[in-house]
C-alpha cells in the first residue's frame, strides 16, 4: 500500500490525523513542498499531529514523507507502459524537475549512509591498500565514472587496471592473481555482458569487491564484500539510469575519500 492509499486508508487514525489526511490528499501537489510547519498551519492541525501521521503510515522523517508524495505524485501522472528512460515526465517545469532531482539526490545519501556497515567498509578500504593489483570492471553505461574512479586512485600510488580496456578482457582476467583486488562496478541490471564477464572473474582466486545499488536477487555473484549505495530505494525510479549512476557515482567518491584518508595516515605514521 502506497502513501496515498494509506493516508484515505485512515487505518488507526486519530480525528486530527484523518483530517490531515484527508487535506494532504486534496492538496497533494502544494504539500510536498511545504515545510512541516507550513503543512500543519494550512491544515490547521498541530505540528506534533503532523509527526505521528507521518510516523504512523511508515515515514522516518517529514523529509521522507515529502519526497514520497512527490515520486507518488509522478507515477500516477506517467502511464505504467513508459520506460524507465521516460519517468521524469517531458511536459514538468524544469525548476520543478530540480528541486525533485535535488530531492532525489538527499534520499539517495540517506539511503546509502544507513547502510554503510563500518567493518565492511574498513575490510574494503584495507584490500584496496594491501592490493598487488587492482582490476577494476564496469558494468554498463558508468564505464565513464569508473575511469575517474580508477584515476583518481594515482593520488595513492594506484593505478587500477580497467578491464573494460583490454583487447581480451578474458586474457587479461585469467592472469589476475590471489594477492590482487577486483572490483566490480555494476547496477545488476539483467545484462548478458555482465554474466559472461562476471562468470569469468568468479573464478579468480582474488579478492573480489562489487559496488552496486542493491543485493542481486539472482544470487549471480557472490563477492567478498559489497558496497550497497542504494539499498532502500523507491522501486520506481531503482532502475532509472541517471539515479543508478549517481548512487553509484557517491559509492565510489566514499571508497576513494577513505582511502586516501588511510593512505594520508599511514604516511603520516611512517614520517613520525
């Protein structure tokens, strides 16, 4: 059940909160762009009434709840046949459109700061360090980002190798060796590129790292460590190319940012 189903719902609401409800549902396309203490105002309920409304139809915070009205707002307005490609509607106001993928943006860091699981992510900072090698493979249309992501490593005395580059991908993955890293960039869309080339890095002996937006449902590869940037998404925009690519985009800069902190310290502690 959506957020607007769940708001005419009224389930275990109190008269202050069905009334609200019932104002945010007329007023969808003015209310999320209110703040809290303009929407209680409007709706001439307190703002405590507005909090345990947004609590109680499963919102963390009024941040949350307006970015969902939002994203509900545009399904309903785009037909259920439209591509992913399309589902930013052509005919929205570009000011409009920013200050949603400004929205966009917010949720995705919050998504991705929540799941960042600190032991997991110092384990990944660390084989990058400790690597022999780095091989680094992108997955579809981020093979961009991930060049900059691999150059940036030459501030650490790193250069990754990109197998995206090589003339014989498959060559070059059967000479990696234990004492090397993989990483694997990849949104985990079905694609049978990334299933032939994963096929062949699985059967390395080195360690294997996947920066992806979430956990592949099809168990299709299984990495020493997953780096998860978008783990909670909306399933309606998951799969929207512009959204994966800068989920992953921030995956990557926290990677990079600490590791060049460690790198930073460790250089520091050999010079003391």
């Amino acid at each position: 059940m959506n957020i607007i189903e769940k708001l005419k719902n009224k389930e275990g609401f109190t008269s202050a909160e069905s009334s609200l409800a019932d104002y945010v549902v007329e007023n969808v396309n003015e209310v999320y762009r209110m703040s809290l203490q303009d929407l209680a105002k409007a709706s001439y309920v307190s703002k405590p009434s507005v909090i345990r409304l947004y609590r109680k139809i499963g919102c963390k915070s009024y941040r949350d709840f307006s970015i969902a009205l939002q994203l509900e707002r545009i399904k309903d307005e785009v037909s259920a046949e439209l591509d992913n490609e399309e589902v930013f509607l052509p005919s929205m106001p570009l000011r409009e459109f920013a200050e949603m993928i400004g929205q966009l943006s917010k949720q995705i860091i919050d998504n991705c700061m929540m799941a960042i699981d600190n032991d997991e992510l110092d384990d990944i900072v660390h084989a990058l360090f400790d690597a022999k090698k780095i091989y680094v493979y992108a997955d579809g249309d981020i093979k961009m980002e991930v060049k900059s992501f691999s150059n940036r490593m030459s501030m650490m005395d790193r250069e990754p190798i990109m197998i995206n580059d090589a003339k014989d991908p498959q060559k070059m993955i059967s000479s990696i060796g234990e004492n090397d890293v993989v990483v694997v960039v990849s949104s985990l869309a079905d694609n049978s590129d990334y299933d032939k080339m994963i096929e062949f890095i699985y059967e390395t002996s080195a360690l294997k790292i996947l920066i992806t937006t979430q956990e592949d449902p099809n168990k299709r590869f299984e990495p020493d460590y997953a780096f998860y940037t978008y783990p909670n998404g909306n399933d309606f925009i998951r799969n929207n190319i512009y959204i994966s690519q800068m989920s992953l985009l921030l995956g990557m800069n926290i990677i990079q940012a600490c590791l060049l902190k460690y790198h930073s310290e460790i250089n520091n502690s050999e010079k003391n």
